[in-house]
C-alpha cells in the first residue's frame, strides 16, 4: 500500500483537507501550510499536528529542520530570481 504525500492527487481536495503549499518568505524562511507529511531522513513520519510549519533556510537554526529565528541576527539574505535553473 503507498503512503498518501501532499503532492497525491488522492489526498487533495479531502474531505476538510488544503492543498500544500511551500512559499520562500523573503530573507526568512520557508514557509509549508495547508496538509502534509513531514519525513525524517530514515523516511519515518515526524507526526506534526501543525498546518503551518517554518523550514530553515539560512542553516544556521539550532531546532534543524525548524526556523528558530536565528537569520533575522545574522547576515542571511535572499536575492530576487532572475529566473528558473532552466534557463541557464
């Protein structure tokens, strides 16, 4: 039997279910909300309760994968897309 992902077209449009959605916030973090599963590198479910999670983009977080806050000290930023890795 094969584990339902946000991405599955079974699971989107449950019954009281969203849609996954990932945004980059600008110099932050990336921001997951809506249903989804969140796997640990043995593939093993964290069992998040959350509908809205951070991710850590800048590295530097101590609660890893998790945003703790930790850019806004540092010197972490994000520039504007110039466009997508294809266009290179």
């Amino acid at each position: 039997m094969r584990r339902p992902t946000s991405a599955d077209p079974d699971r989107a449009g449950s019954a009281g279910g969203h849609p996954c959605s990932i945004a980059a916030y600008p110099d932050g973090p990336y921001l997951v909300r809506g249903e989804f599963e969140l796997l640990d590198e043995d593939g093993h479910s964290m069992g998040l309760r959350r509908q809205t999670i951070a991710l850590c983009r800048c590295g530097r977080t101590r609660r890893a994968p998790f945003c703790d806050g930790t850019h806004k000290i540092g010197s972490f930023t994000t520039s504007p897309s110039t466009g997508s890795p294809d266009d290179a």
